[in-house]
C-alpha cells in the first residue's frame, strides 16, 4: 500500500492515531520488539488511540482481505506481535489503568504493561496476578493464561478476568462477560489472541502488600543437583502465599554475594510471601537454609519492586531462543541433569528457570479454555545473546542439553513460553483445541487473526 494511495488517505482520516507506512519515519521503531530475532515487515502499521480507532482498522482490513497482527507489550519470545506483510495494530499509546477499589476491579487497557497494572492497583493496596517482568504487555499474557508470584493463591491471569472489550474481525465492538458471550470470554481465558483485539480487559483484585517477603538465595552449581531435589520435595506442598522459582544462571555483581562469585554459575531459587513477614519466615526456611547457601538476600520488599526485580535480566534488545516442558515433579535424574545442561549455558545471559505452579493454578476452571492444571512446574531453557554471530551456537545448546530433558516433560507447553510462531498449537491448547477452533470459526472465519500460536477456524 503506498503512502499516496486512496486507500492510505482513507484510513488516515478515520482515525485519532497514527499511520505509520514502511520506509518512514517510525516504522522501524513501532515494528521492534522484545526478541531481537524477529525482524518482520508489515505492510502498513497503524497506532491506535482508542477502541474506536481499532475498529475502524478492523474494519479497513476485512474490506480488504489483510491478515492483522497485534502489538501490545511486544514481549512474545515468538514474536508473534508482528508479521511480515498485512497490518499491523499497534496498541502501545492505550495503557490507561483505572482501578474501583471498593469493588476491587481493575479496568486496562490494551496496550497497558505489567508495570501500569501493578502501580495503578497498587496505590489502594491490591493486585491481580501477573507475570514477573514488569514491561511485558497484560493483553498477550492474560490471554495466554499468565502466572506469577501470586498465581497459587489466586490463580492465573485469565482465571481473573471476568470481562474484555473485543473488536471482533468484522470490526464490530462487543462486551464479553460470563452473561452476554460465556463461550467466548472461557475462549479469552487461554485461548491466545485468536478471537478479536481486546481493548479493555476488567480483571479482579485482590488484597497484597504492600510489602511482600521476597528474594533470592543462591548456592553454587556444584550443589545444584542435590537443592534441585530438595526444592522439588518441598516446594509443591509450600503454602498458596509462597511460590518459588529456580532458575540455573550466571551470577551477576550482586552487592550481597561475595565477588568470587561473580560470574560463576550458580543455582538461584528466588522466594515471594505474600502473607505475615513471622509466616513468611517459617514457609521458606526449608528452603533458604538448606545446604550452604552462597549468598541471601531475601527480605520486605514492596510488592510492585518485587514484580520489575527481574526486568534487566529479561531486558529489550538481546536474541532469545527458549524450549517450554510442563512438569509434574522435579524427580531424578532431572537435577543433575540440569545442572548437567546449565554448565554448557553459551552465554552469561543464558539460563534455565523453573516455574513453580500448582495450588489455585491446579485448581479445574470450566469457565477458562487454559488447558495445564495438571503440570506442577514450568521448566524454560533459555538462550540469550547479543550478536547473530552465536546464533547457531546458541541453537545447538539449546538442542543437544533438552533432549534428554524433554523426554521427560509431560505433554503441552506454556503457549507464552513457545518460541517456535507456528506447529506447536496442540501443545499450546491441548485438550482445548477442538473447542476454540469452533469458536474461531464462529469470531474470525477468515482467519484475519493468525500472526499467533493460530487456531484455525473449523465447524463445531
């Protein structure tokens, strides 16, 4: 589409926002996002103001036939935000969060990120669980089913949404709440963003902080193996207020940890409380005192500084490749395995994090198309680098330390976590899928919306 065309001055004119065609300025920026290996070209990029410019461009791309990507946060390791050719919807200027405390309702919007929903929400002392990277988008990650630190207490971020906003590809603005559409708002809860652009999300809230217990302690790899199997006794049976994350890594200059061990690599298990600082101690004792500990740092810490503390590790700009295994326990010989694995990590950025779920996330929901109660952790190796020169070096470690790994995953990934933009969809939605793609079929027809983990729309 050219700048001059008629179709171009059309839709410029219907909106409140910016139209953004290749080759200008802007374009490259609005087309960026996290994983710096995704370099996709839109025909056309167009940054909404509000709902009403979302479905003008909705309804300028079904008259046209065109695929629609959809941006947010930009944080997807697939980089499904964008894709070359079609349009692309940039929600990153709709990020207003407005909060009704005496309901605990959260109302926010598209392109709002982690950081807006924590600040906003916690100004009246609540909090609604999310990731643990405070610049990811809310809409990729409730869509996808969403956990954090708060997750097996309250559950996922989907579990907390009770309605949304939606243009649909028809470009036809709906409400969707368990009374007017409950077959599409389970769809919303898991189902990725294969049913329309969300423009408000309303989510549930709940009471934290403003200070939790938070923190890492950390031991060196050489112990790694034996606290891995430790953890795995321990840490499904903690109390739904503690979750607690290992992650295999390079030791950064952390002020609390001897310099010997900069740069070394070490085992981090990083510990959340969300109740009584007196309960919060006897939870995580078990943990924290286990072996000989290197380093420990684990104290007060207000809530919305403990949801951004892993935002450099994560930060925009670097290549990323990750695998996503769903676990029902750490049991032999994983441990050793991992360690095993996480000595030949490539680079310092690199590392292997597993997730804790289980209590609330366990916990059956009819109404949520999110399909892995059952796994108890999320195991994610992640290659991080900076130059396309490791690329394949990167690669290969990924490939040749999570093959014996993976034959001991249960089925199914974490559809966020899935770094591969398309193949993966039954691991993704797993018992779900039959039922979504009937609800495809129903919203997007067409399959306007397919820059994502897509289901393709079949007949009931």
């Amino acid at each position: 589409m050219m700048q001059d065309s008629a179709d171009f001055t059309q839709l410029t004119a219907a909106l409140r926002g910016d139209v953004i065609p290749p080759n200008q300025p802007g374009y490259d920026a609005a087309r960026s996002v996290w994983n710096a290996m995704i370099d996709r070209r839109p025909d056309l990029i167009v940054r909404c103001r509000g709902a009403a410019d979302v479905q003008a461009v909705m309804r300028f791309a079904a008259q046209r036939g065109m695929p629609v990507a959809v941006k947010g946060g930009g944080h997807n390791i697939a980089g499904t935000a964008v894709a070359d050719g079609g349009l692309l919807i940039d929600l990153s200027l709709m990020r207003g969060v407005h909060i009704e405390p005496k309901q605990r309702l959260a109302m926010v919007e598209g392109g709002a990120l982690l950081s807006d929903l924590d600040r906003e929400s916690q100004a009246y002392g609540l909090a609604t669980p999310a990731g643990v990277v405070s610049s990811t988008g809310v809409g990729g990650l409730a869509l996808g089913g969403g956990f954090g630190w708060l997750s097996r207490k309250h559950g996922l971020t989907a579990d907390n949404l009770i309605a949304a906003d939606l243009v649909t590809p028809a470009g036809e603005q709906v409400t969707v709440d368990a009374e007017s559409d409950p077959e599409l708002l389970w769809g919303l809860r898991g189902g990725g963003g294969n049913f329309g652009v969300v423009t408000r999300f309303t989510f549930r809230l709940h009471q934290v902080g403003p200070q939790v217990m938070f923190g890492p302690t950390i031991w060196r790899l050489e112990d790694a193996p034996a606290v891995l199997r430790h953890y795995g006794e321990i840490a499904p049976h903690l109390p739904r207020e503690a979750c607690v994350w290992a992650d295999l890594a390079t030791a950064p200059p952390l002020p609390f940890l001897d310099e010997r061990h900069h740069g070394e690599k070490v085992l981090i298990l990083m510990q959340f409380h969300a109740g009584e600082a007196a309960e919060a101690e006897t939870a995580l004792a078990p943990l924290r005192n286990f072996g000989a500990p290197i380093g420990d740092a684990v104290g007060p810490t207000d809530y919305v500084e403990a949801q951004s503390r892993l935002d450099d590790v994560y930060e925009k700009g670097a290549r990323n490749y990750w695998r996503a295994f769903n676990l029902h326990a750490l049991s032999d010989p994983l441990p050793s395995r991992l360690a095993t694995a996480a000595a030949a990590m490539p680079t310092p950025q690199s590392d292997i994090l597993i997730c804790l779920l289980g209590g609330a996330v366990a916990e059956a929901n009819p109404a949520a198309a999110y399909p892995h109660r059952d796994a108890m952790f999320s195991i994610t190796p992640g290659a991080r680098w900076m130059s396309a020169d490791d690329d394949q070096m990167c690669l290969d470690w990924i490939k040749t330390a999570f093959e014996p790994i993976a034959s001991m995953a249960k089925p199914g990934a974490y559809v966020n976590f899935i770094a591969e933009s398309a193949g993966r969809e039954r691991d993704a939605y797993g018992a779900s899928y039959a039922r979504l793609a009937a609800l495809k079929a129903r919203l997007d027809p067409h399959n306007r919306l397919r820059s994502n983990q897509n289901i393709r729309p079949t007949a009931s």
